[in-house]
C-alpha cells in the first residue's frame, strides 16, 4: 500500500505521463524568390522531454547542403531558396508514447523567367494552321509577342494561332517574358518561313518501248518549281550513280547505260525546299528482248528434250517456250512436210512411222522481228505388225474388193476377146461377102481352133512399119463405131494416107 495523501487516499504505485501538447510553426516569409533568399522555419512546443522531426509535403524531409537545422531540432533554415523547395511544411513532437504534428504552412518560391524557346518546326507549309508557344516556366509571367519589324502583336498569351499562313507571315517572332515578382524579364526569338506546296514532279522518256542492248536511255524528272533539289529513287530505294546509271549535275537527268532487260524499275524522282518535298509516280520502261534460251519439252513438269523415243500409235506432245518480250509467236516445221503449224504446242494423236523425224521450233518476237530456233529428234519404235484392229478391218475390206473387180474384169475381158459362137456355114457366107484383104495387110483370119469368133480387127498386123496399125490403138483416122442394136457390129474403119480407097468391115452377129 502506497503512502496516503492529506485527505487519506493511498496509491497503487501507477504513473501516468501527461498528454503530449500540439506544436506550432512560424516562417520567416511565406513568399520568397528563387536563389535571392533564405527561409527560416521554427517549431514552438511546451513539452520538455521530446524530439523534433520535420515533414515536406507530408514526407519526412530529406536533408542536404541547403538545409540548417539548430541543435534542438525546432528551427529549419532553407539558406537559398530553389523552387523544388516550395511546398507544405510541418513539424512533429515525437514523447515517449505520443507524436502530435503542427498545422501545415506554405512556402512559395518565385522564380524565372528561364531561358525563352518558342517551339515551332522551321518550316511552315502555306495554308497550314501554326501553333506558337513560349516554353518557358515562370511564375506570374507577361507575355508580349513581337512580328519581325518588332511591331507589337498585342498578344498576351503564352500561345497563339495563325490560320491559313501565307507568305506575308514570313518573319522573325519575339516573345518578351517578364516576372513582377522576381523583376526578371526575358526575350526569345523564331524565324518563320513559309514553304510553298511543292507538286508532283513527272519523270519523261523519249521512248517506253526499247530494246534490250540499246546505247542509253535518259530519263527527265520535270518539275514546274524553281531552286528546289532532285534526288532518285530505283525500286523504293535511294539510287546511287554508277557507270551504268550516270546523273547529271543538277541531278535532274538520269541516264541508263547498256539498257537490260532488268532496268524496267520502277523509277522515282523527288523534288524538295526547305522541308517540303513532293515525289513522282512510279515510272516503268518497256524493254523489249529475245526470243532467247529456247526449250522444248514434252509439257509441264518436264525436263528439256532433245531427243524423244515414243511408241507406235502413242500420242505425243511437244511444248516450245522462250524468253521474250514481248510474248514469242511459235511455229512448227517437219522434216519431211512442207506444212507448217502455228502455236507453242504441237500434238500429234497417234504415231505413226511418218511421223519420225526432226521437227523444228522457232520463235519470233512480233516487235523486234528476231527469231530463234531449237530442234527435236522424235524416234518411233514397236512392231510393224502392231496393227489396230480398224487397220486389218480395212486392209481386209480392200482386198476382197481388188479380188471381186478383177475377177468381174476378167470376165468382161474374156468375152471381149473370145466373142460368140458361130456355125460353119454362117462363117463361110460371112467369108463370101467379106473376102479378106492382101496378105500384106491383113496377117490371118479369124480363128477356127475354139469355134469363136472374134473382131477381124483386133488380128490385124502390118509388117510394114508404115502401116503397122490396130484399131484399139485409134490410130489417126480410125474410127470405131457402134450402130444401135441388142448384139451390136462393130465396124472399123481404117483411113490411111497410101490406102485411101481401101475399106474393111468385119460383122459379128450373136446367134
């Protein structure tokens, strides 16, 4: 039990500390100006046994060679006041079991102005709308905007507009920055050019349609602007001369040396001034080349032939192909025909043995009017008795028709010359009226061996090269007739230069 107090009390033996009381802070100048001043901080508290701590914008303060802190920790001294100082300080009474922070006090810093950039690119196209801002930072700044001949503009902003520029605009700009509360003033100044819009340039040959090889080829980027500079592009890439590709000294010209068929581009020239720049279209040549590096094969897939060796009655087929530019116009000659057949392609649908041999393909450039030719050994092979069954069919057909047309001709022909027979008697009368002619003329009679009877006529021989003649042989001046009958009779009569008088007749009779 603890000793009593005067009214008798005792005590348990426990201490309470009392509660800690709120600090407050004073400042020498709530305003100052940047690297001119200093400021002084101080923390008033009624506490005893208690430590001071100091927060900047509710972080504890971090100190360095421009802070001052006095050995009880209530005054903070700024010795040069910067503006990353200004801000919200405070002060902390930290006791045993207790920390009370005072109210928080402002500090202000003036500063600037800073050195003056007014941003705007250098180059302005006509007709487009610019922005112009001051770029530097400063508190409770003046602007004043000055044109080029320090006419004042009477703009009091730190940005202004100028709409649909042209080149009255053109001209040096000034900004006058001024601080009241630090008194410092500062000017800036910008030039102001104004570009025109520069239009497309056009690149111009002599000629688009050229041959491979040619000497040269220059091409011309014309543009209607003048001072502006020329710079060329091949394939989208920036072009660098050479001896093939040669530009002249304003660049304007390109020359292409030794033209082949890879120079057809695309070409590109671009025009440009102080910051405008317009490009031509692509711009392609035409060159025209071959026909070249032939090849025959037998279709797509292929490799080139020279030499093809192909069955009987199989179909064959024969592709020619060249580069050219233009296009190559083909056509197919045979060894052994005259014929000739028009196109890349050459099919035949079954082979035959005429069709073995060298056949000949040549292409021909419409434009240039070269031509070039390759070649191909076909060789037929299989056996010769390899028919189709058409082919006996008809072979077989043919031969019967042969046997039945001679066989009817050798009948007409038998009758012909055999003739009809005649009687004994009917033979002598025909002799009585008929005698027969000089031995000279006439070599014998007709036959009596077989019993036929038979045209005199076709027994008549002459010995006598003169008047050797035969009436089947329709000398000059025969003539074999026919009277209309059902048997008819045969006359002939025979005409001659040394016999003029003397006539014969032979008649024949069917019985």
């Amino acid at each position: 039990m603890g000793p009593a107090d005067s009214w008798g009390h005792h005590w348990a033996g426990i201490l309470f500390s009392e509660a800690l009381a709120k600090p407050t802070m004073s400042v020498s100048q709530g305003t100052a100006t940047e690297h001119r001043e200093k400021v002084t901080f101080y923390c008033d508290t009624k506490d005893v046994v208690i430590t001071i701590h100091w927060v900047s914008n509710n972080r504890p303060l971090v100190f360095h060679e421009r802070l001052q802190l006095s050995p009880d920790g209530k005054t903070l001294t700024i010795l040069t006041v910067q503006r990353e100082d200004a801000g919200n300080y405070q002060c902390e009474a930290w006791g045993a079991r207790q920390i009370q922070s005072s109210d928080p006090t402002f500090l202000m810093v003036n500063y600037g102005p800073d050195p003056i950039e007014i941003k705007l690119e250098s180059g302005v196209l006509s007709g487009d709308v610019v922005g112009v801002m001051e770029g530097s930072n400063v508190t409770s700044p003046a602007f004043s905007w000055f044109f080029h001949n320090d006419s004042l503009l009477f703009l009091t902003t730190r940005t202004f507009s100028i709409h649909a520029m042209s080149r009255e605009h053109e001209g040096t700009y000034r900004c006058l920055v001024s601080n009241s509360a630090t008194h410092l003033s500062l000017l800036a100044a910008l030039k102001v050019r104004v570009l025109e819009r520069l239009a497309k340039p056009c690149i111009v040959s002599p000629s688009r349609n050229l041959q491979e090889n040619a000497n040269s080829v220059a091409l011309t980027c014309q543009t209607t602007h003048e001072g502006v500079r020329v710079q060329w592009f091949l394939k989208d890439q920036l072009l660098l001369p050479s001896k093939h590709l040669v530009l002249s000294a304003d660049n304007k010209t390109l020359v292409i040396h030794g033209l082949g068929r890879n120079d057809t581009g695309p070409y590109e020239c671009e025009v440009w001034k102080w910051g405008s720049w317009a490009r031509s279209e692509p711009f392609w040549l035409t060159i025209s080349y071959g026909p070249d590096r032939m090849d025959i094969t037998m279709g797509p897939g292929s490799g080139v032939v020279r030499d093809v060796t192909v069955e009987l009655n199989s179909s064959l087929t024969l592709q020619c192909r060249a580069e050219s530019q233009p296009g190559a116009e083909y056509c197919w000659t045979f060894e052994h025909s005259t014929t000739v057949y028009m196109g890349g392609t050459l099919t035949i649908a079954a082979l035959s043995w005429g069709h073995q041999g060298i056949y000949n393909c040549t292409a021909l450039n419409p434009l240039t009017r070269l031509t070039h030719s390759t070649l191909v050994l076909v060789r037929v092979v299989g056996s010769q008795l390899s028919w189709s069954a058409g082919a006996i069919a008809s072979i077989t057909i043919g031969i019967l028709t042969v046997i039945v047309l001679s066989t009817g001709l050798g009948c007409f022909l038998y009758i012909i010359n055999v003739g009809c027979p005649q009687s004994k008697q009917q033979k002598t009368q025909s002799m009585r009226r008929h005698p027969p002619l000089r031995r000279s003329t006439l070599e014998s009679s007709v036959p009596t061996s077989r019993g036929l009877c038979m045209p005199i006529h076709l027994n008549l021989r002459d010995r006598s090269k003169s008047k050797r003649r035969s009436c089947l042989q329709k000398p000059l001046g025969a003539i074999l007739t026919a009277p209309p009958s059902h048997c008819p009779n045969l006359h002939c009569i025979h005409q001659s230069p040394h016999y003029q008088k003397e006539t014969w007749s032979q008649t024949m009779r069917c019985l």
